[in-house]
C-alpha cells in the first residue's frame, strides 16, 4: 500500500537537507500516516481507513459520510480501494 492519504490525498515530499556549510543533500518528507477503523452508519459497517493525522481533524469536522464522498469527486480515492471490515 502506498503512503498517501485516502481523504486528503497527502503525500510524501522530496526536500534538502541543508548542513551548515550549506551543502544540500535530498531527503523525504514522509506523512504522518496511519490505519484506523471507522463506523460507517450509512452503510451499517465498518470500514479501515489509511489516513493522515490532517484526515482525522477533516472527518472530524465534517463527518465520515461527507469526507468519503468529497475524497471520491477528487479523485484520491475510490468505493473500490476502502477496505470494509463486516
């Protein structure tokens, strides 16, 4: 599975590490990611989420049901790729 968030799309960035004599070498910023389960009440199931921390404070906010579809019109997910659990 790879690292990018399925409600915000997030992904890992590609930076420099600078030393002090300014020399710059690359480095990765990865995404604070992780896989949480959610009850889904619209579907009467729950669902395993890959989501970063940035994810939580969106279904936080405006509720799994909307963070789901407005993921799906943007493209970072599809109904295929969430995994349901029973």
């Amino acid at each position: 599975m790879s690292k990018i968030c399925q409600i915000t799309g997030k992904k890992a960035m590609i930076g420099c590490n600078v030393s002090h004599s300014k020399r710059r070498t690359k480095r990765h910023f990865d995404v604070n990611l992780f896989t949480k389960k959610f009850y889904y009440v619209e579907q009467d199931c729950w669902i395993s989420l890959s989501i970063s921390a940035s994810g939580l404070r969106v279904i936080n906010k405006i509720g799994l049901d909307a963070a789901l579809n407005q993921a799906v019109t943007k493209g970072y997910c599809d109904w295929k790729s969430i995994k349901v659990i029973g």
